[in-house]
C-alpha cells in the first residue's frame, strides 16, 4: 500500500462544512474530513455512519436516531447524542446553508423541528409537517466539535470525525491523514489533494504517476494502460428556467412545445463534443423514482402542431437570460439552441450576464426574461420538488409554474414511509413533469475520473462525489 495517495481536482479548498454546496470536488474534501449522522452509499441509497440506526414514526414527522458508541471527533473529543443536537441545530440558523444568494437552505426545512438528545447516544428530530425525506437534508449535517466550530479560525485548521483528518492547509493544497480514533483506518494511507483548474494538467499528472486520482475528467480520456477510467452521469441537470408567471410560457403547450422542438443529441455533439445525456425529465436519470429508460422528448411535428393550436406558428420572440459561465458552455449552449428553434418560427433574443452571483440573484428575484440558462443540482427529488416547482412554497428558483397533480403527489411523498412507495409516488411525478414540463430540459454531462492502481477502492458515487468505497460500506442498516 502506498503511503500516500495524491488527488488531483478542479479545487482544492475547504469551505463550511454545513454550507449547501453540489459542487463536487468541495464535497468530497467534506465527505473525507467529516461525517454526517447518514451517508449516501455508491449506489445513492442511504447507510449508516454516525448513527448506527434510524427510525420514523407512522406519521413522517418523529425520525429517531441511535448512534455508534465509542465515536470520537480526531482531537479525541467523544461524540454523544448532544454532539448530534448541536450540528442539527447549527443547521437551523439562518446564515447557514446559503447558496448563491438563497439563505437559510436547511432552515427552510429544520427552522421549526424540534431537536432534542433524549439519552446519551439518542438523538430526536421531529418537523411540524411530514418529511419523510429528511435524510436528504442531514445527509450535509455533519457532526462538529461545539466549544470549536464557531470561532473564527476554525476553517484554518478544522476538527472533523470523519475517515481522515486533515493536517495541513495551503493554497491549492490539502494533507489528510488516518482518523487516529479508528482500528479500520489504522493502514489507510495519506491524502494529498491538489487544485489543478485544466482538466489536461490532471490527466497529465496520473499518466505520469505524480497523482493517483483525477477527477472531472472527459469520457474518452486515455489515463495510460495501468490507470481506470470510470464514467459517470453528472446529476447536475443544465435546463432553462421558463418563466411561467408572464409571457408566453404561461401556457402550457408552448413549453410543452419548446421542449419536443429540440434535437439534445445534436446539442450533446455540438456543444459538449458527445459528453453529455439528454435529460428526459426534471431530474437525471440516477434520480430517486426516475426512469432512467424514460425515450427521448423530440418529437418536432408535435411541437409543430402545439405551436399552430397555440396560435405560434406565424412567430415568437423569447427574452433570453444567458451567464457567461457557470456553466461554461452557456453562450455556445444558447446559440445553439437559437439555431435549433430558428425553424420553428422562433427567435431568441439574448442578453448576456457576465456577472454570475448578480444573475444569480437576478433569477431568485424572478426578474428574468421568457427563459433563463441554469441548472437543477440537488440530488435530492423532494427538495427539487419543494424548491424549485411547488407553487405553494415559491422557493428560491420557481418561476411561476403550477401543477396541482405534482404537489398531490409531493404531499403524499412527505407522508410516505415505506421507501419503495414513496419512490412510486416520485415515478409518477417524473412522468408529470415529461408532460408538463417548468423548465426547457436539455442535459447532465458525462464526467469521467482517473484512478491508479494504488487508489482501490475509491469510486465516483452516484451523486457525482469522489468517495471511498469501503467508507460507504463500513456499516449495513
């Protein structure tokens, strides 16, 4: 085994560990460092991990759970029930969890839960309303020293209790060691990450042997004969948010319509050179309750004959948002689009934001045009369902849209215990919005990671995070 294993990522820098956060290569430093009271395994389900077990009341609204005794965080420090209270609540406050202008993430739905130690290893949360989701939104509760964590230098040298602690901070460079207070971490090597921005650099560095892991890499990468190259569907879905407040995409057959008019394997080709999978409905296919088989959505002489029965066919101009980054692709993206919906009578009229937090805030302000390019990052279906669709809750990023059968079925999901009936309840939902869509949906991209020999072991989950797979398997439910 080797002493240490060298990680190379577009980033290399820790962040709070309870902030809300999809990018990818920030959580895997959070995922390595710290644990929450679940995790989610390869395959995306939920396990164990500072708690040992869990349980819901028949109503959705009590979650019980019991943790693994003898846990301690890597000063030393034991982890108790009141460890657990303190990280929830933390999660409660209103300048945690922010994310691109919208505060107070996991407020939103902790605000009102009570939360409460109940014995030495047991830990109660009960939500005003059902939710039994909820693993979703402490899945990024990682559990952290109370006397440290708030001080102002704690990001300097952070206390975690997760798989490796870290010990030593530069820029562009993280050091982690074995977690001391573990048997099973005793003959784990060293981590080194190290930020590399260009994708080239990194697949350079595991073909030469100065790295064992590269991250965000392309599928058809060659990282030399004795490295694998795993691929995988990014679950970041890039859509257009369609405005259906105002304008023309208050109607219902013009979204339906822009979003059969669209070829997303030529845009796939064109603007991603082949790495990317069309998105067939609000979320990816790797999503809870998706259907992964679901056929392509193009169908232009329906979109044709929505547009002639809209009263369209003689002409639309759309008002279009476009950043310059973020992503990147999003001004080739647009153009193309342009160009595919040209045929169809329609014509974009595009204004450019080189600003990304102020369009950002632009687009929560529900100040955007007729459509907007941005994406849809959560793992997590309730909380896209809650955030970003649910007409009664108007989170952040819904932009007018409404649909009476997708909250019905969003409201029996909150009560569903059963695992498999509430992924059902999801499956229905997913059909729903095929039908009914609030978004132009184009695609996840295809990512691809660079694993050496010496890096066994590690895996791309399903979520997009670089992992180690015998951290995820520790513990079965």
């Amino acid at each position: 085994m080797p002493e240490a294993i060298t990680i190379v990522q577009s980033r290399a820098a820790l962040r709070d560990p309870q902030d809300c956060t999809d990018q990818a290569d920030d959580l895997a430093l959070l995922e390595a460092a710290f644990e929450a009271l679940v995790r989610r395994d390869a395959g995306g389900r939920y396990r164990p991990a500072a708690a040992e077990s869990w349980s819901l009341s028949p109503d959705a609204r009590r979650w019980t759970f019991r943790l693994r005794p003898g846990q301690t965080f890597h000063d030393g420090q034991p982890i108790d029930a009141e460890t657990a209270r303190f990280a929830i609540a933390r999660m409660q406050r209103p300048e945690i969890g922010a994310t691109l202008g919208a505060p107070a993430v996991w407020g939103q739905y902790l605000g009102d839960a009570t939360i409460a130690a109940t014995g030495p290893l047991t830990l109660e949360i009960e939500t005003p309303k059902p939710t039994a989701d909820l693993l979703d939104v402490l899945a990024p509760g990682y559990l952290l020293p109370p006397d440290l964590t708030d001080r102002p230098d704690f990001l300097a040298a952070p206390i975690g209790s997760g798989p490796y602690r870290i010990d030593a901070i530069a820029p562009g460079r993280i050091e982690m060691s074995p977690h001391p207070g573990r048997a099973e971490s005793a003959a784990k090597p060293k981590l080194i990450w190290l930020e590399m921005p260009d994708p080239k650099d990194r697949l350079a560095a595991v073909r030469a042997g100065a790295a064992q892991i590269a991250t965000r890499l392309a599928p058809d990468d060659d990282p030399g004969p004795a490295a694998r190259l795993q691929a995988h569907v990014d679950p970041v879905s890039i859509i257009y948010l369609l405005n259906a407040a105002s304008g023309p995409f208050r109607d219902a057959r013009l979204r339906r319509a822009v979003n059969l008019a669209l070829d997303r394997d030529a845009l796939i080709a064109s603007v991603l050179a082949g790495a990317g999978a069309p998105l067939r409905s609000y979320v990816s296919g790797g999503h809870f309750g998706a259907d992964p088989a679901a056929p392509d959505l193009t169908d232009r002489a329906a979109a044709q004959a929505l547009l002639r029965d809209a009263g369209c066919d003689g002409g639309l101009a759309l008002t279009v948002d476009c950043p310059t980054r973020l992503p990147d692709e999003a001004v080739a993206l647009t153009q193309a689009v342009a160009a595919q919906l040209a045929p169809f009578g329609i014509r974009l009229d595009i204004r450019y934001h080189d600003d990304r937090v102020a369009y950002a805030e632009r687009v929560r302000a529900k100040a955007i045009g007729d459509m907007c390019v941005f994406d849809s990052s959560p793992m997590s279906v309730f909380r896209v369902l809650n955030e970003k669709i649910d007409s009664r809750w108007q989170g952040a990023w819904w932009q007018g849209y409404a649909n009476a059968k997708v909250e019905a079925l969003l409201d029996r999901g909150r009560r569903a215990v059963d695992e498999r009936a509430r992924e059902a309840l999801y499956a229905a939902a997913f059909r729903a919005l095929r039908d009914d869509p609030p978004w132009l949906y184009l695609y996840n991209r295809v990512r691809a990671a660079a694993f050496a020999p010496a890096a066994q072991g590690w895996t791309i989950r399903q979520d997009g995070v670089l992992a180690e797979t015998a951290a995820q398997e520790r513990f079965s439910r």
